[in-house]
C-alpha cells in the first residue's frame, strides 16, 4: 500500500468520524430540546436564539415599546422556526461526510444523495449496501425530527395557553398595568381582603408551572402576551408585591399562603434565570437595599388608607417588613423584565436595566 492509499484512508476515517459527531451531536440537541422533561441549556438552541435576538434587539434598540413589542412578539416563532431547519441542515451535512468517505464523489452529486435521503424524495440513490444502509438511515433520522416539532409545538402552546389564562385573570382584580394599589383596594371593596388564600394557592400552582414549562420548553419565556400590556413577568411580580404588601402593611390575619406563594414564585424566578445563566442575588439578606424607596411605598398606604383599607399602625416595620420580603426576588424580577422586553409596569419594568 503506497502513501497516497494510506493518506486517502486516513482522510477517509477523519471525515467519516466528523461526519457522525455532528449528526450524534445533532441528535443529542434535538432529544434535549424536544423530547427530555427537564431544563436542560442547548448549546445548538442558545446559539440560534442568541443570534436571532441580537438582531431583533438591534432593530428595537430605539423604538417605542408598541413597535418593540410588534417587533419582538416574532422572534420566538422565527428562531422555532429556522430551529429545525437547522437540524436538518446539520443532519444533511453530516451525512455527506459520511457518503463521500463510503465513496468519494463530487459535491454536487453528495448533496443531492444526502438531500434526497433526508426529505424521502426518492429521485437520487446508489445501489451498494453501504449507501442503502446511510439512505435509509438519514430517512428515518429526517421523519423522526419532524415528528418530534410537531410533537413539540402543541404542547409549548397548551402550556403558553395555560400561563396568559392566569394573566388576564389577574388583570381584572389588579388592573393594567397591575398595581399593588389597584389589587389590595379590589380586594377590600369586594369583601375578599381575609378570604384570599385560594388566590394565593392558585398562584403557587402557577409558579410551580411555570417554573417547569419555563426551563423544559425554554422559548416560552420569550412568547409575549396577546395584548401588548400584558406580561407573564408583570403579573408574577406583582402578585408577589401584592402578597407582600397585604403581609407587612394591611391590617388583616397573617396569611401563610401569601407567604409560601411569594416563596414559589423567587424560587421560580431564580431558576429560570439560571437556566439562562443570568446574574442575580441568589442568597439575599434583609438588610440589602431594593429598588423600591420608602416614598414609594409610603405613597401605596396614603392611597390605601384614603380608600379605607385597614393598615397596620406601625409604619416603620411594615416597610422593613416589606422589604423583607421584597429582596428575595427584587434583582431576579428584574433581570427578566430586562431579558423580556416587559411592558411599562410599577414596580417591575420601570426600573430594570431597561428603562433606567
């Protein structure tokens, strides 16, 4: 065997290994996407979306939020969009590798073979067992992704269906944008003031939800409401500032409910946030400042009380309670109404990186 056989063969081995690490490869991230019940960060998937989002960040750079949010509102359906084709193309790639270190042969003639076998069209084939064998193959791999995106579709839409019911409910008891002000006054003229505890078990439910939707089916995060005021962010935050405030400054029995539902919703939030590798406090003390000042508050009590709801009497501690409270998801809420482009909101969007 002379050099030029022993080189071609070598060639050979090192495309054809090439070629199955990135179909392997491929595979992997699409089980991992769609298919695996867990939060699991896609290289393949973090890439697209972070390409995709750089552009659309781009063209909203200096728009107004009804154009940014008509503007952003398509790039989770572009970026699932060119998702599969992705997939495919990769797959397609890969197994040219693999057909040329069969049997080398022009590029032209390759991409034919490897795309008529992966969309099933059947007009190029060769008759040796070995090129059947990688035909076939890239057949089912191609029907199997397909399979898989229409699998996928309907149930990221039953789970983005599920989470925007609980937001336009919240939108009748606490207005829109929703305010802490606007929730507690509802609550008191309705006679529900002390009779809140299945709101806030339902609220556990949905941040329990969304904690598991938000991380396995990841692109949910970036689906905008159907109305351009509303947001699953605006609506997490402020029924976690609505607890908290009924907690530390209404006039009413404690609430464990409240409690435990404020408490499900920062650690939805925080592992969120982490699934896409996002900075925030994970570990946050009392004694750290939040980005609600004593005067903002104050002014929630002056409204409240001119509505007649009860208060507490003492002020000092209930802000410091307040605060408490509010630390533990301050900086994550946020962060992700940064990441999400939030609609104006009290509270929450108005004051993330944003809008500042």
């Amino acid at each position: 065997m002379d050099m030029n056989s022993t080189g071609m063969i070598v060639l050979r081995t090192a495309v054809s290994l090439i070629g199955i690490f990135i179909i392997g490869g491929t595979l992997i991230a699409a089980i991992k996407t769609f298919i695996l019940p867990r939060g699991v960060n896609v290289w393949l998937t973090r890439v697209l979306f972070q390409a995709i989002g750089f552009w659309f960040r781009l063209r909203v750079k200096r728009a107004t939020y009804a154009e940014r949010d008509r503007i952003m509102a398509f790039f989770p359906p572009l970026a699932l969009f060119l998702m599969p084709m992705i997939l495919l193309v990769l797959i397609l790639l890969g197994y040219i590798m693999l057909f040329w270190a069969l049997e080398p042969r022009p590029l032209p003639e390759l991409f034919y073979l490897s795309g008529s076998s992966l969309l099933t069209l059947g007009y190029a084939s060769v008759n040796t067992p070995g090129s059947k064998l990688l035909e076939f193959s890239e057949a089912m791999i191609g029907l199997v992704l397909i399979a898989m995106l229409i699998a996928y579709l309907p149930t990221m839409y039953s789970a983005f269906s599920r989470r925007e019911t609980a937001v336009v409910l919240w939108e009748s008891r606490a207005g829109s944008p929703p305010t802490v002000a606007e929730m507690v006054t509802r609550s008191y003229r309705t006679g529900e003031l002390e009779r809140l505890r299945d709101v806030w078990m339902g609220w556990q439910t949905w941040f329990a939800e969304l904690e598991e939707s938000h991380t396995s089916l990841s692109p949910l995060v970036f689906f905008r409401s159907p109305q351009p005021q509303r947001s699953w962010i605006t609506a997490a935050g402020n029924v976690m500032d609505s607890a908290a405030f009924i907690l530390s400054a209404v006039d009413v029995p404690f609430n464990p409910q409240a409690a435990f539902c404020i408490r499900s919703g920062f650690l939805a939030l925080r592992q969120i946030a982490d699934f896409f590798h996002l900075p925030h406090e994970a570990n946050p003390t009392p004694e750290m400042p939040i980005s609600i000042s004593r005067y903002e508050f104050d002014q929630v009590c002056d409204e409240l009380i001119a509505a007649g709801v009860p208060l507490k009497p003492d002020r000092d501690q209930a802000w410091r309670d307040f605060a408490g409270w509010r630390v533990n998801y301050d900086d994550v809420l946020l962060t992700l109404a940064e990441l999400t482009r939030a609609p104006y909101a009290p509270w929450i969007s108005d004051r993330s990186a944003l809008n500042r």
